[in-house]
C-alpha cells in the first residue's frame, strides 16, 4: 500500500486520523515524518501552537489545523537538520528560535518561523502540482478507507479523509482541488512559482 509511490512506514493511518491525513497530503506520500502528528495524537502537546494536551487520535475537531501546524513545524526542522525526536526530549518552538538566534544572529519570532515552514510546504506543494498532483492524489488506499482493523486499540475506526480534507485545505488557503490560493501565494511570496 502506498500514497503518491511512497510506500506506509510502520504507522497504520486508522490508528491515528492525524497520520491518514499527513499520509494523503504529504508532498512525498506516506511519510509519518512530514506531519509527524502521531506523538501529537498520543503523549505530546504543543502549546505554543494552540494544543495544550495531546490530540484525541481518533478525533476530527481540529485535525486539518494540527496537520498543517505540524508539517510547518517539521519543514523548519529539515531545514534546521535537527532531529525530530528532540521533541521527545522537551524540545519547542521556543528552543528552536533560541537556537536560531544563536546561530544567526537573526531574531525570529513564532509567527515568522511557522511562515517560513509554511512557505516551504507551500514551495514543494507548487512543485507537485506542476508534476500533476491534486487533490485526487491526496488519498489513501481503499482499504485504509474501508476496512476495519477489527482488533488492536484502533480496531473500529476509519479516518474520514473527505471531512479532515475540507478543514485543511481552508486552513491551507487552498481551493478545492488542493491548489494554493493566489493570495495564499501572495501572502508567502511565492506568486512568481505559480502556473
């Protein structure tokens, strides 16, 4: 099973509907590390980001927003080259400007780096699109969609794609079919990328 020609990691999408979303709207497919929401749907909060306890795996309430949060967070993390499992040692956003700061001298503040992660998710979204990517291929395979585990703590439950879909695309600035917005592309700088 795959999503875009990138086969699943070890995280089964109906166990943690933040995953099935990340999977479906991953510019490279079924990676966990894109969203990296799962620890966010289990043990970790966030509450520089608006979450100030874990988000319930199984929920919809809010689901595109965390997505999207997460993927520009873990954007700016590549470009740092940092690990993500500092997360799991008390790393945040915080901590991240600090570093920031340190090394550049620059003075960033939380707003302006999750622009530049959402710019960057944005940047490889363009890139797809001009490849031939839309929503049709932000999907998951009919059985994740379908088919019940039918054991295990996640043994009941099947991610509503179609609904978490809607709210992240709004949160996006997408239109429909999961293109940018031009003036989400306005907003980010990225108007000399589009068609």
């Amino acid at each position: 099973m795959h999503v875009k020609g990138l086969e699943f990691s070890g995280h089964d999408p109906r166990a943690f509907n933040g995953v099935a979303l990340g999977y479906a709207t991953s510019a490279r497919g079924a990676c966990h590390l894109s969203a990296l929401t799962h620890p966010f749907e289990r043990i970790l909060s966030f509450p520089e980001l608006g979450f100030s306890e874990p988000h319930d795996r199984f929920g919809l309430e809010r689901k595109g927003e965390l997505t999207a949060k997460l993927q520009n967070l873990m954007g700016v993390f590549d470009s740092f080259k940092i690990c993500k499992f500092v997360l799991f040692g008390g790393a945040s956003v915080t901590h991240l400007l600090h570093w920031l700061r340190c090394v550049t001298g620059r003075d960033y503040d939380l707003a302006k780096l999750m622009t530049s992660g959402e710019r960057i998710f944005n940047a490889k979204r363009l890139y797809n699109i001009k490849c031939g990517i839309s929503r049709k291929d932000d999907t998951l395979p009919k059985r994740i969609l379908t088919h019940r585990r039918g054991e295990g703590s996640a043994a009941e439950n099947l991610p509503n794609l179609e609904a978490m879909l809607e709210e992240y695309y709004t949160i996006r600035g997408w239109d429909e079919n999961g293109i940018p917005k031009r003036e989400t592309l306005e907003r980010l700088g990225l108007s000399s990328l589009r068609r």
